[in-house]
C-alpha cells in the first residue's frame, strides 16, 4: 500500500509537489495513513529537475558509450583491432563527432577515460556533446562482483569515494550518471541480491544528487534464462518496489531522475518468442504498477536484442500516451552496424555516422510511435544476446 509524501522542490520556494513513498515491501501496517514529510530539497534540486526533462524530451534518447576499456577492447577486437587509448579515441571520436546526432539522441553516457579525452584535433569530447545539444552522462559504477551469502549473485562496488568522483565528473561537465546493477532470474533472484541491488542504487542515486548529477537508476534484469514472460514480470514488479522504497528512505527527488530499465520479455532461452505488442503491454504493466508519474523519463536498455528488435518494442510502447517520456538508452543497439561499417578504417568514418544516424533517427520515431521496419538491413536483424555477458 502507498502512503503520500510531499516534495518541495527547492529551498526557497514554498511549493510543494506529490511524490510518492513506498512502505517496504512485504511489510504490514496496521493504520495506513498520509503523512506530509518533506524531501530534503539540495542545492541543485532546480537543476537536476531541468536536466532530467532536457534529457527526456521528445524524439530523443540516449547513446550509450559508456563501456569499460576491457568491453571497448572486445568491441575493437571484433573488428581487428588492438585494444590501444588511440583506437578507443578514434572509436568514440567517430560517434561524438556525427553531424546532425542531436536531433535524436540528448544525452550520451560517458566512460570515465571518455569524459577527458579530446578529438585529435584537441576539442574536448564534452565540448563537442554541448555543441551538439548533448548532455555529457558518466559511468559511476565500479563493475559487479560476486556477492557473499547468495546463490552465485553478484553486487556492485564504487560507492567509496563516489561523493568526490562525482563532484569532480561534475566540474568536467558531466551533468547526469550511471550506475548498473544486474539481478538473474535463473539465481532467483535472491531477496539478498534484491535488496543489495535496491539499496546499493538508492545510496548512489542520493550521492550523485548531492553533486548535481542526475541519476540514472538501472536495475537490470538480465536476459539469461528459459523463464516465460510471465515470470520476468513477477521478477521486475518485486525489484522496482524494492528500488522504490529505498529512493524514497535515501530521500531521492524522484523529479530528478531517470530510469534504465529492462523490457518485460521471456527468458532468452524460452521457447516462446513475445511480439512486439505482448512486450510493450507487460512492460506498461510494471511500469504502471510500480513507477510515480513524477519520474519524468524512462529510457530503456536494449539487453542484446537486435537493432530492429529494440526498436519496435519501443515503438509499441509508445502507440498511447504514458505519463512519463519512455525512449531508449542503447549501447549495442545503436552500435553493432556502426562498429561493422567503420572496420577501423579512416575512408570509411562518413558512411559509419550515417549509419549512426540511421539506428538514431529510427529510434526517435519509435520514442514518437511513428516507426516501421520497412527497409531495415538483416545486419540489424541480427540478435546480440551473450549468454553471461560482462560489461
């Protein structure tokens, strides 16, 4: 059962705005009732707020180039290339540098070597995101490690020192974060995992606030697994009411957030493959059931499903109104076709931004619900699920 708390907004202003809070999950209360409690309203509250909704606006989502240089380095090496600082510059030069990329695309996530690097030409790879109308985003996380006491789960480490990584990120001009955290249904997930993921997001959520980062809160529900979709929606439902109550304990504005969620879908494994139409209503379902409309956007993880496959379930999810913007947050699905077509070679940066702009534009009319798949290349096709895949 939700109880109603109230936001205000910033420190001087006297308007206060629903939000709201979540009793822990499973827990009994014998007299629900209202209680007016205010959210501690920080000194980038405003802020944040304005960040989220230029991050969510309309046709537009977010490129996700926030890879490790251990995953750049596979990325590289399924073209030929050796894992160096110049291939993985010369890689994201590539896509930061794309023409006309911020009409689709209002945010990118950056890796921490990313963030201070420039092009070969010495333009600050933020400063070319802001010229584009691009918010700067950064990786935060410390990668996941295995977790004591579950059944072979894992949790994820970076929230010693994150207070100061983050106010540094910020002085870079990073105005938004990440932070990503796995649960596996084939674990269980454990209710240890579930609350490790949950707690673990909110702490760092009301951290990167505290520094004028807008979180992005991505519990991902990984794909492994033969489990029916029915199954997966169970799972999510438990996790984001856990995610929920503990932003709300960390007194997280929930005005100055974003999500990265994983779409309601079966196992990889199951037998049965889910349309396009029966994936957008379970994950509308979750969605409904369990995220505040004061959340101002939601922007999708791709999992390792195709290119197309990515986009058409997003565009299903936008044939009614939702009262948040839901859009896309892709690293492979906006990727796989560009890394093939580029192959590392300089004659052919031109023709890989287009085919950048291409999987861009096609997911800004599935954020709109105005895509088809008329036309698309069996490359984009292609499924990218790994069994077990590490970041």
């Amino acid at each position: 059962m939700a109880s109603t708390s109230l936001v205000k907004l910033n420190a001087s202003s006297s308007q206060w705005i629903g939000q709201q809070s979540f009793n822990r999950p499973g827990s009994i209360r014998s007299s629900p009732r209202r209680v007016a409690v205010p959210i501690r309203a920080g000194s980038y509250t405003d802020e944040l707020v304005q960040t989220a909704k230029t991050v969510a606006s309309p046709g537009r989502g977010i490129l996700a180039i926030d890879e490790s240089n251990a995953t750049c380095g596979k990325r590289l090496a399924s073209i030929g290339l050796d894992n160096t600082e110049t291939n993985r510059q010369a890689y994201r030069q590539l896509l930061l540098t794309t023409p006309g990329l911020g009409e689709y695309i209002s945010g990118a996530i950056l890796f921490e070597e990313t963030l201070y690097q420039s092009t070969t030409d010495g333009k600050k790879f933020v400063d070319c995101l802001r010229d584009a109308k691009i918010m700067p985003g950064i990786k935060v996380d410390k990668g996941l490690v295995p977790l004591p006491g579950s059944n072979n789960e894992s949790w994820c480490q970076g929230l010693d020192g994150l207070a100061s990584r983050s106010a540094e990120y910020y002085k870079q001009g990073a105005r938004f974060a990440k932070w990503r955290t796995v649960v596996s249904i084939p674990c269980g997930p454990s209710a240890l995992a579930v609350k490790e993921a949950a707690w673990g997001l909110a702490r760092y959520a009301a951290i990167s606030q505290d520094n004028g980062l807008v979180p992005i809160v991505e519990p991902e529900i990984l794909l492994d697994g033969d489990h029916s979709i029915d199954r997966t929606l169970e799972v999510a439902e438990h996790v984001w009411a856990e995610v929920f109550y503990y932003l709300a304990e960390n007194n997280v504005v929930f005005e100055g957030i974003l999500l990265k969620p994983s779409m309601v879908t079966p196992g990889a494994e199951h037998k049965e493959r889910a349309s396009p139409e029966t994936i957008a209503k379970y994950t509308l379902k979750m969605l409904n059931r369990r995220v505040p409309p004061a959340v101002p956007g939601i922007m999708f993880l791709s999992g390792g499903q195709s290119e197309v496959e990515a986009t058409l379930n997003l565009n299903s999810m936008n044939q009614s109104p939702n009262p948040w913007h839901v859009s896309f947050s892709y690293a492979r699905a906006l990727q796989n076709t560009v890394l093939k077509t580029w192959q590392g070679r300089p004659e052919n940066v031109e023709a890989a931004q287009r085919s950048l702009l291409v999987r861009a534009k096609a997911n800004s009319l599935a954020q709109l619900g105005r895509y088809t798949a008329e036309g698309e290349s069996e490359e984009a096709k292609k499924g990218m699920f790994v069994k077990g895949y590490t970041y």
